[in-house]
C-alpha cells in the first residue's frame, strides 16, 4: 500500500473510532432513540451516563405469579404456599413524570382454566432511590377476572424495584383483590423488567 493511500485510511479509522467514543458518552437509555445504545446498556453501565429512573419510561414485565384465595384480609398469612396457584404473565408500565406511572399486566395461571385468567390496570407511585438503584413503590387500579368467573375487582398492592442499569431490573410486589361475587384473592408477582 502506497504512503499516499495509507494516511487517509488511518485518518479515517481515527475518525470513527472518535466518532463511535463520542456516541457512546452521550448515549440514551430510551430504545427509540439509539437501539444499538440501549442494548449496550445491559452490559456497560457508568452512573455519569444517564440516571436509573427517568420520566416519559416504557417498560416490559415479565413474571411469576402466586394467588391464593383469601376469605378476609385479615388473614392474608394463615395460609400455606400449597394453597395456591402458580403461573406467570407479562405487563407494560408508563411512567409520565419520574415518580407517577400508569401500568396493565395480563396474568396467566397453571389452572387448567382459562388462558387469561387476570387483566389489571393500575395507577403507581414509586419512590426512587437513585444512588442505591432502588425504587419502592404503591398502586391501585381494577382488574378482570375470567377465573372462576368474569367479574370486576379492585385491587392495591405494594412492590419494591431493583434496577441494575438504566434499561434492566428485577421486581416483586403483592396486591390484594377485593372481586365483587367470589372470594379475595393475593397475588404475589416477581420478575424482570426491560425499559425501553
């Protein structure tokens, strides 16, 4: 290779090479905005970057769930982990502002019954703590049970995140439902969730 031919080649690999530090800095952790930066994000993650909770936030649930039938609140731990039903679902969560979220998620049980046995929406509140990664958290909403039958329910729960990096975490949370012809229900959920 001639001199001539060998300097621009070096210079742009330089270049691109600057290029690709520069984007990496000024990353964001929002999918629709660089989808190469937020996958990068799983693995490589600086406290400089970007913070850990944000507003305008869209993220993806995936969990296991345990529900119980419950005769009265009061009694919530007078039973045994075989009394129950496990099984699984998914959810999506909007956070407006950083502390103030919407959420729905569907819930699956190994029952034998129906597919969906569980379709909630809810109002969250959570309460981050940035330089521990933490994030508890309290919501509220309605669900549609299809098990055993189709009726309406409300519900409130408490829940406590885990975030490792801006676009992954773990969660676990407990809700209460209060259905209007059959029995109460608990519903404990943990998880994973993806910010996208």
């Amino acid at each position: 290779m001639k001199i001539g031919k060998f300097v621009p080649f070096v210079a742009a690999v330089v270049l691109g090479t600057s290029l690709g530090t520069a984007r990496a800095q000024t990353a964001s952790a929002h999918v629709w905005e660089d989808p190469n930066a937020w996958w990068d994000t799983h693995f490589v993650y600086s406290a400089a970057d970007v913070p850990k909770f944000t507003a305008q936030e869209l993220s993806l649930d995936m969990f296991a769930s345990f529900t119980s039938d419950e005769s009265k609140f009061s009694h919530v731990f007078q039973h045994s982990i075989r009394d129950g039903t496990w099984g699984g679902g998914v959810g999506l969560n909007y956070f407006l502002t950083r502390e103030l979220g919407i959420g729905g998620d569907l819930n699956m049980k190994a029952d034998g019954g129906n597919f969906v046995d569980a379709m909630a929406g809810n109002l969250i509140a959570r309460f981050p703590i940035e330089s521990a990664g933490l994030a508890p958290y309290v919501f509220g909403g309605g669900t549609r049970l299809t098990e055993p039958r189709w009726q309406w329910a409300g519900q409130f729960g408490v829940g406590l995140e885990v975030r490792f990096n801006p676009v992954t975490g773990i969660f676990a949370d407990v809700r209460y439902m209060w259905p209007e012809h059959t029995t109460d229900e608990l519903e404990i959920r943990t998880g994973l969730r993806l910010v996208f």
